[in-house]
C-alpha cells in the first residue's frame, strides 16, 4: 500500500497547484498536478513551459 503523505509532492504540498507572487495559480510542474511525486518521478518537466512577456506560464 502506498503511503499517500510520505509522497506529497513538496513543491505544492499535494494540492496539484503552484501559485506566483502575483497570485496567478497554475499546474505544479514537479508532480504534473497530480499532487503525488514517487521516488524515481523526475523533477523537471517534460518539455519546454510557454510562457507570456511577464514569464508566466500559460496552461
């Protein structure tokens, strides 16, 4: 059995959703927005992130 709190993605603390300083909220890009992060899971996206003028990302 799977313990779901000791894979808690850390970087959104599994809720699936990051926020910026402006408060935009987007997918978590450590857990793909699932808000679980396995061991062997890759921490870095899979491809480029599309982002606007300001940096931010859009979905």
């Amino acid at each position: 059995m799977v313990n779901r709190r000791e894979n808690t993605c850390k970087a959104c603390e599994g809720t699936g959703m990051l926020a910026d300083d402006e408060e935009w909220q987007y997918t978590c890009t450590v857990c793909g927005g699932d808000g679980i992060f396995h061991p062997g899971d890759r921490a870095e996206p899979s491809g480029l992130i599309n982002v606007d003028e300001n940096n931010r990302m859009l979905d």
